[in-house]
C-alpha cells in the first residue's frame, strides 16, 4: 500500500486506516490508535512536531529516554560519522575501539566498585536479563549452582523478556505468558491514596526491607541469587521507596550473600539529579543495568556494569585463555554506531552539568507538580528528580480509562505525557526551562478539571 503521507516532508493529511494495519504496535491500544493515529515527524529541542504540522511539548523525554532534548547537533554528527567510519564489527571475539571508550566514561560516573560494563542488545529488556543471567552464573562459578531464585518487587518493571516479565511485579504485563523463572516478590510501595509525598516518604523503609527477611526465612539464601529493584519505580507511575529502603536492603543482601541489583534503565545518567539513582539514593548495588539515556534515545544501547569481583570471578573460572568466560552476548551488543551516540551523549551530560540541572530543576518541579494537589480526581502525586507520577479516581471498573482521556485532551493542548494503569506521568526533558515546566502542569491542571 502506497504511503498516504507521501514523502517524509510532505505535509500530510490524515493516513489511510488500511496503510495503518500491516504495523501491530507494541504497548498500544492498536485499533483505538488506528481510529485516531498519533504520528510525529519531526523533533527538535524538547518539541515534537506531528504529523498535522503541530507543535508537541515532549513531557516524557520520549520514553524515558531523550533528557538532553531532540536532535542534538553532536550526537547526530556522531552517529553519521560512525555509520561511514565503521557502520558494524563483530561482536564477539573482535571489537572496536569506541565500546572501550564509552565503558570508561560509564564506569567514571558509577560509584565506586561498579566497575566493568557488559553491553547488552540496546534494549533495556536485555539488560535486565543479562544482569539476572550474571547473578545466577556467579553463584555457578562459586560452587553454589543452588542459588538460583530471583526476588523482585510487586509494581516493579523490568522489561518484557521471561527474565524481566518474571521478575516484573505488574500483573497486566505477566498474566498472558504462563510460568516464568523461579521468583518471588517483594511488597510494593505504593503509598496509600492521599499520601501526597514529596520525593522520599520519610518513614518505614527499614521495616518494608524487612520483608526480604521473611522470604530469605521461607526459601533459605542457600536458594536466592538475586534482588532486583529499580531505585524508584517508573512505569508503575514513579513509586518513591521510603527512606532507608534500599540501605536496609543492601545490608539484607550483603548479610545473606545474596546480589543486590538495580534496574536503573529510567533513573540512570541524570532523571534522579545524579549520575544514577544509587548515588542519589546513597546505595551501592552489585549489579547495575542502564540502556535508555545513554545514547538520549537516538540509538538502542544498554548494558550491565558489575563489581570488580563478579567480572574477576568469571576471568579466574574461565579455564585456559581462549576459551569464552561466559557464553552471553548479542549480535548488537556495543553496536559501533550505538557507542559513537553514547559517547557524544555522555560528552554533552557531563559539559551541560545534566544530573545537576536536574538538581536544580526538582525542587520548582516539585512545587508544580504538587500544585495540583486538590485538581479533580487527582487521588495521589509522587515525584523525584525530573519525574512524576499522578494517580487517579477510577471510574467504576475502568481504571485505566479517565488517564486515557487525559492524555489524549492534553495532547489536543499540544502536550505529549505518559498514561499507563491509573496513571499519568510527567518525565520532561532536562532541558527544560522552568516557564515549560509550569505550562506543563498548568495544562495538565486545566485538563484534569476538564474531565469527567
Ligand atoms: N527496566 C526498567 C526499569 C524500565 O523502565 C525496561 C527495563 C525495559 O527497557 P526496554 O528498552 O526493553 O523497553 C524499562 C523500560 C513507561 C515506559 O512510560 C517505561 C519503559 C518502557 C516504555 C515505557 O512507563 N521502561
């Protein structure tokens, strides 16, 4: 079928439903999407623009992934230099010189002991499935192949591969694909309607912790591999863990001999107001999976970093040399092209200061976002660094209904936002000024008291 939109610089009119259907959309309500298409054509900056010609204000940074704003001069000039310098090398057994590069700058900005990079397929799924493969192995190579259960967290998310589903704590996500890995789950901590909290809640982490050990009683550490938590949770609508969470957590593990293993693929490389979410949180895990911002969304990369010990144990259990240390790896990992991105991208965070714009940018955010404390059928509002999520009143037996319809009468406004359950959420660019922040909340105001 011909492309109704014509070239890609043709203006357009609104596409044919038929020229919709051959691309079965991931994550998206397809035939409500194709009744009503939502295409954009162009971004610049922290705008979309669609494909009616309309300016988009970028309140996600994409998915979670463009902090540092569309088009960015350098990491377009980056990645066209790359593809005709060396546009693919083999993966394994041969390299290139860029992923060496960029695993420094990574390793630079994680906090001490995180220290060696195992670039996963670029999708922040693949990551997380590493990290869980890692933790297992580890046990393996140390004589206790009995360690193998897996604890996540209800409401945690953590890709769409089995690993990740299966570690995964949201149910929608889980309920489709029948028997995952051998896991269990923490409780979540998803603060009761009317909590209203900013950033951290300040109470009962230790005590939430605590649940591990009531897992650790039931299964033995004998059987447990690994924990894995994202410093906050951002798909279930940007879930704040109280303060002294994650610090009980790691004394839990380190205690038990279990890995401790952050899912930072959303609060990695800036959206906490740090270079990560545990140097924001103050907590060191063992394992530490990023993808997402490392190349500000223009090519996939993602990736595992581990401890000295977990990278040394694999090397001194390798047998002779030429043999492979562990059989991991995909076609894409370190894509060259991916590098050149993530290297420029790691060149503007670092000279635009990104973690501490992000810093600088929270506390007006927070305000904002608060604000609207009080707008119609706004039951709860968390926030963190760059990042907030606002629960809803369900209507009755359609949760996911009312942040539908907000969303779509915000981007009428000309402001693109995240719906997901009873949510929305906000995660705007880094770049953004603060008069953007607040038309941002001002808009989502305005529309929510326009709702039924
Ligand atoms: N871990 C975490 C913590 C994530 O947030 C993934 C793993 C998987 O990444 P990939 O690249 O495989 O999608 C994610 C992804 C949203 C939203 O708005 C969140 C994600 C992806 C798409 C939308 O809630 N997170």
């Amino acid at each position: 079928m011909a492309n109704p939109l014509g070239t890609r610089r043709e203006a357009a009119s609104a596409p044919d439903a038929a020229w919709l259907e051959a691309h079965w959309m991931p994550f998206t309500a397809n035939r409500q999407f194709k009744a009503a298409p939502r295409l954009f054509t162009q971004a610049a900056g922290a705008y979309y623009t669609d494909v009616q010609g309309r300016k988009i204000f970028d309140g996600l940074s994409g998915l979670w992934c463009t902090g540092l704003g569309h088009a960015r001069k350098e990491i377009v000039e980056a990645v066209a230099r790359q593809i005709a310098t060396l546009d693919y090398a083999p993966a394994f057994q041969f390299g290139h010189t860029l992923s060496f590069e960029l695993a420094n700058r990574i390793v630079e900005r994680m906090p001490a002991g995180l220290d060696h990079v195992m670039f996963s397929g670029g999708s922040g799924s693949d990551a997380v499935d590493s990290s869980l493969k890692i933790a297992r192995a580890y046990w393996r190579i140390r004589g206790q192949g009995a360690k193998t259960r897996l604890i996540g967290r209800a409401q945690g998310y953590h890709g769409v591969n089995f690993g990740g589903v299966s570690v995964g704590g949201i149910v929608g996500n889980r309920k489709l694909f029948g028997q995952g890995l051998e896991t269990s789950h923490l409780a979540d901590l998803q603060p009761p309607p009317g909590s209203f909290f900013r950033g951290e809640p300040s109470e009962g982490g230790a005590a939430l912790a605590d649940s591990l050990l009531a897992l650790i009683r039931l299964y033995d550490a004998s059987t447990i591999a690994a924990v894995i938590v994202e410093p906050f949770a951002g798909s279930a609508g940007v879930i704040v863990p109280p303060r002294g969470y994650l610090k009980r957590l790691r004394e839990i593990c380190t205690e038990h001999d279990i890995l401790l293993i952050f899912d930072e693929v959303i609060t990695g490389f800036g959206r906490c107001g740090a270079w990560t979410g545990a140097e924001a949180f103050g907590v060191t895990p063992d394992l530490l999976t990023f993808a997402k911002q490392s190349t500000n969304g223009t090519q996939p990369l993602s990736g595992v970093v581990v401890r000295k010990e977990i990278y040394e144990a694999f090397l001194a259990a390798g047998g002779p040399e030429y043999l492979i240390e562990l059989p991991h790896g995909y076609t894409y990992s370190a894509h060259p092209v991916a590098c050149a991105a993530g290297i420029a991208t790691f060149d503007i965070l670092a000279r635009e200061h990104a973690p501490e714009r992000v810093r600088e940018l929270a506390p007006h955010f927070e305000k904002a976002v608060h604000g609207l404390r009080g707008a119609r059928h706004v039951s709860d509002i968390r926030n963190y660094g760059l990042a907030a999520g606002f629960t809803l009143q369900a209507l009755p037996g359609e949760p996911a209904r009312r942040p539908f319809e907000v969303a779509m009468a915000m981007l009428k406004k000309g402001f693109y936002v995240r719906y997901g359950g009873a949510t929305i959420q906000l995660a705007p660019p880094f770049i953004s000024t603060p008069a953007e922040l607040d038309r941002l909340v001002d808009a989502l105001g305005e529309t929510l008291n326009q709702t039924d």
